[in-house]
C-alpha cells in the first residue's frame, strides 16, 4: 500500500483530503487507514441501493458534461466491464460533450483498470 499524492487527514481517521488515487495501492492504503467513502465509489453504491429499490437515479452538475459524464462513465465500467476508453467512448455517444477534460478522461480509465 502507498499514500495516494496529496493525503492529509481534515480530523484524524474521520475525514481526509486527497488527490485522485491513482493506483491499486493508493486504494489500499486508505483501506487500511478505515477510508470507506470516495466520491466515485459513494457514488456507485448509492446507485445500486436506489436501482435495488426500482428507483432511479439523475447525476448532475454545472452543465452536466464533464463531471456527470465522468460518474456516467465510472458506472459503465463497473456494470458492463467496459474498459475506461470505451466507458468514454459510450458516454460521449449517448451524451455528445461529455468527459471535458485529459484528467476527466484519465480518471475514468484509472477507476476502471483498478476495477480489475
């Protein structure tokens, strides 16, 4: 396990500010300090609870191209095992502008390779 870039805890072993992990081990290591709750990962779960109850679920932001596209994206991985470049690939084909940016288009393939 290695400390993902940025890592400080705001109150001790309740809540932290990162970087983005960007590998296996980075995970790891914030597993190991009792960290649960990352954005993408809070994020998928509180789709599959709502999905499990036959609710539906409407991710947003400013303008709802970058960062949505980004979740949308993650999500794909995740329930049909897309690669991160054809999770993005599908997105900006059902939603035309989304992903904005390099490192929108780099979180999406690092969550998805850490999926496997």
């Amino acid at each position: 396990a290695s400390e993902p870039p940025n890592f400080s805890w705001v109150v001790e072993g309740r809540l932290a500010g990162l970087a983005m992990p960007r590998e296996p081990g980075h995970y790891r290591y914030l597993r190991e300090r009792g960290v649960r709750h990352l954005q993408i990962l809070s994020f998928l779960q509180i789709v599959e609870e709502a999905n499990g109850r036959g609710e539906a679920v409407a991710v947003h932001c400013m303008l709802g191209h970058g960062r949505t596209g980004t979740l949308l994206a993650c999500y794909l991985c995740k329930e049909r095992h897309l690669a991160g470049s054809d999770a993005i690939q599908e997105i900006r084909r059902l939603r035309p502008g989304s992903i904005e940016t390099a490192e929108q288009e780099q979180a999406v393939i690092r969550f998805c390779q850490c999926l496997r």
